[in-house]
C-alpha cells in the first residue's frame, strides 16, 4: 500500500490528465487535484498546427475526453488556475491568488513555454502556436494575411508553414539550420522535408537566421534576416523551440537544469514525480537524463507514474522506446527510437521516388532508431530492429 | 465492453496495435482496424492502454 490519500497533479493537458486517469485505472479513490493555468477542459495538442489552425475542426474536436468521462474520474478540477509553488517539505501547492492545495504527492505536468525572439516582443502580427488561444488568435490572423514568415524549422514549425501555405498566403521558412528539420531527423531527411516545402510553393530559406524586425508604429512588417535580405510580411510566426514550465518551482529545493530533473522512476524528490514535456529523467537505456517532447510520451510516462506513485518499494524505471511523428501536406513522417546527431541514415524499403520508404538511423552499426516517409504500417514492423538493438 | 473509433482522428502511429494486438491492427494506409469490436474481458486492461496510448484520441468505449 502506498498510504496516499492526497494527490496533486500540476498541468491538465495530456500529461496531467493521463496520470489522474491511470491512478483511477490502479484504484486510487483518494483525492486527485488536478491544476490547470488553462481555462479550457483538457486538450490535445498536435491538432493546434494542424487541424485546429486550418479550421478543418473545431476547436472542441480536440478536447481529451468527453465531459462524462472527465467527470466520472471525480477529480478536484482546478481549470484556470495557476500554481506558483511547491513547498515539498509542507506538501503543498500554491495556486494564484494565495490558496493552496494540501497533498501527499504531486506530480509536475506543466509542459513547456514557447521560446521568444526578444527583437520581437510586443510586436503586434507576431504569434506562437502552444495553446488553443494561440492557434485561435493565428487562425484569424491568417485569414486576413497574404504573406507571413514562419520562423523556426523543426516539426511544430513546418507544419505551421504547411498548414498556413495549404490555406492561401504565402509562406517563407526561416531558420538558422542548413535544411528543416536537421536536428531532429538529419540531414538526408531534412533535404526531402525542404524539397516538400519547396514543391507547395514554400520558399525555404535556410542557413539565415533574423537580423531585425520590419516594425511600422508597433506593427511587424516583416524580417530583415541576416544574409541582408528583407522579407515583407502581414504576420510572423516563431517555433523557435521552448523551455521547461519549471519556472514557478524556484525556491523548491528541486534540481531544474533544463526540465525537472528525476531519477529512472521519474521521481524528482520523495513525493514529487514529473511527467511529459517537462520531465527530465533517468532513462536507463540511453544511458543518461533525457527530455522528450512528445505526445505519444506524454501518455505512456503518466502511466508509468501513476504506477510508481502507488507500487511504494516496487517502483519499475521508466525506459520507454520514443515515437515521434509529423504530418505535413500529404506527407506522414514517424520515428521509433532515439536519434543520435551524428547517426548515419540507410534506407532500408523504397525510395524517395516511391513517395514512401523506411529509413534507418544507425550508430556505429547500431540501429538506434527508424523513420517512416508515408509507410505506417512497415514502420510498426521495424520497430523491431531498434528494440533488438537496444536490448542486444 | 463495445470499441469505437473515428477513422478520420486516426493518425496511424499503431500505438493501438502494440497495446492490444488481439484488438487492434493496421489497414494497409496505416488506418487503424478494430479486429474485435466487442473483444472479451480479459482484454480489457489491453483496450485501456490502447485507449490511453493513442496519441489522436480515436478509440474510446461506448457508454454502457
């Protein structure tokens, strides 16, 4: 027996609300708080770039659960409501407005914040796509826009590009990598994914990063980038990656290097767990502390802390096999596995010509992850290759 | 227990199949295809998890 009556769960996207889910699942009939700065009921997220900003569903289409379900976990549901602290020692969260909530355990979900170019603060016509309100304010702003720039080419950044070239304007791509998405699929990948962008009329400018904005009064109007050039632009969109939503844990006593930093069972301090974005653990397969951003992991690290959070001595680490995934134009990319940056790309069925093939990335002969270009259900079946390798 | 799903949330990561593969496999595009819409009992923790795990929120179980 755990002896828990009282759990806090900080952040109620996926990652809160799947811990408060797989706690009920184990049988948990205490007290679960779980805290939201948002207002909305849970959401996802992966529809904000995609169906969200373009409109093909409405925003409620990317709810979690449906109403019922959500109630029937009987949770003490705190929408809108923000944390500011955690006293481990006193079992307690701070909310917003001087309340606190008493707890036994907590679990830290709050995610990431989306970093900002400072030379563009303030500007009005400049965006970022993290929550629902975000994406709202972008898609209404597209609307009206012929032109914008989407600064920041890694996943969240080109699907912003493809979405909002797929709904009219005109598109340019920036970011200081060679090619899109480079870091985190390399740059064989990458060269595919700008030839992608190209194709729809995208134009792809790598290898430059900004220099300084085009303000009129308090308005963008597009980016002087640092090759010299002036891009003229209605609006701008920054993906210029995120930090850890750690910041209201100072004072806490907790290690916050990049994340909340656990150990293999995702336990920062006795009582205090941290799960998805902002959860930087042990992971003993890879062999050091690692962070992932994403979905699929979000889900599956609830689960696993929920597990912990009851199983007391009989805690299991955490060693998860990641998936990633990308859906761009007509094009689905996935990945199994954990990419190195110096890891060597195979193809290894089809071909770029094919319009669908797999790919392998490997280290030193060691296939340390698969990708997938348009071929779900083969990838499935490589993913053998790296959970052999990764036990071998 | 009775599964549904919507094929058009569908996002083809197969995180269903890996789950409950009793239950769940792939269509040839990567669409997901419920093997067993009414599958036993004892699948049930499987389904769960497949419910849990599907990162496009497109399985859940009807109302009983």
């Amino acid at each position: 027996m755990s002896g828990l009556r009282r759990i806090a769960i900080v952040g109620a996207s996926v990652g809160g609300l799947t811990t408060a889910e797989s706690l009920r699942r184990r049988g948990f009939d205490g007290v679960i708080s779980l805290i939201g700065e948002e207002v909305h009921p849970p959401y996802d997220r992966p529809p904000l770039s995609k169906q969200v900003l373009s409109g093909k569903w409405t925003p409620d289409r990317a709810s979690l659960r449906r109403a019922a379900d959500i109630a029937a976990l009987e949770l003490d549901l705190r929408t809108g409501t923000r944390a500011t602290g955690l006293r481990p020692g006193l079992r307690q969260v701070e909310l917003d407005g001087g309340q606190a909530v008493e707890c036994d355990a907590a679990v830290i979900a709050t995610g990431l914040r989306p970093r900002q170019l400072p030379m563009l603060r303030g500007l009005v016509g400049v965006h970022v796509v993290r929550t629902i309100d975000d994406t709202l304010a972008l898609r209404a702003a597209v609307l009206e826009a012929e032109r914008l720039i989407v600064v920041g080419a890694g996943f969240l950044g080109t699907e912003i590009a493809a979405t909002i070239r797929e709904m009219g304007p005109r598109v340019t791509l920036v970011d200081l990598v060679p090619e899109p998405v480079t870091l985190q699929l390399g740059h064989e990948m990458g060269r595919l994914v700008a030839q992608l962008h190209r194709d729809h009329g995208v134009d792809v400018r790598m290898g430059v990063g900004v220099a300084e904005p085009i303000v009129d009064i308090n308005r963008i109007r597009g980016l002087v980038l640092t090759d010299g050039s002036r891009v003229p632009a209605d609006l701008v969109v920054t993906a210029v990656g995120s930090v850890p939503a750690t910041q209201w844990l100072r004072g806490a006593g907790l290690d916050l290097t990049d994340g909340l930093v656990c150990d293999a069972m995702c336990r920062a301090s006795p009582g205090v767990y941290a799960v998805g974005d902002v959860a930087r653990w042990l992971h003993a397969n890879v062999g050091g502390h690692i962070r992932i951003e994403q979905r699929t992991n979000a889900a599956e690290q609830a689960q696993a802390v929920a597990r912990n959070l009851l199983a007391g001595s009989g805690a299991r680490p955490y060693a998860p096999l990641n998936f990633a995934w990308t859906d761009q134009y007509d094009v689905k990319i996935q990945m199994y596995g954990h990419r190195r940056a110096d890891a060597t790309f195979a193809l290894i069925e089809g071909s770029p010509r094919d319009g669908r093939f797999v790919g392998a990335y490997l280290d030193g002969g060691q296939v340390t992850a698969v990708v997938g270009w348009n071929s779900p259900k083969s990838l499935l079946r490589h993913r053998e290759l790296v959970r052999a390798a990764a036990a071998a | 227990m009775r599964i549904e799903i919507d094929e058009d949330k569908c996002t083809m990561a197969g995180q269903c199949v890996l789950a409950a593969p009793n239950v769940f496999d792939q269509r040839d595009d990567g669409v997901v295809a419920v093997l067993d819409a009414e599958p036993p009992e004892s699948e049930r923790t499987a389904v769960e998890d497949a419910i849990i795990r599907c990162p496009a929120v497109a399985i859940w179980l009807a109302a009983e």
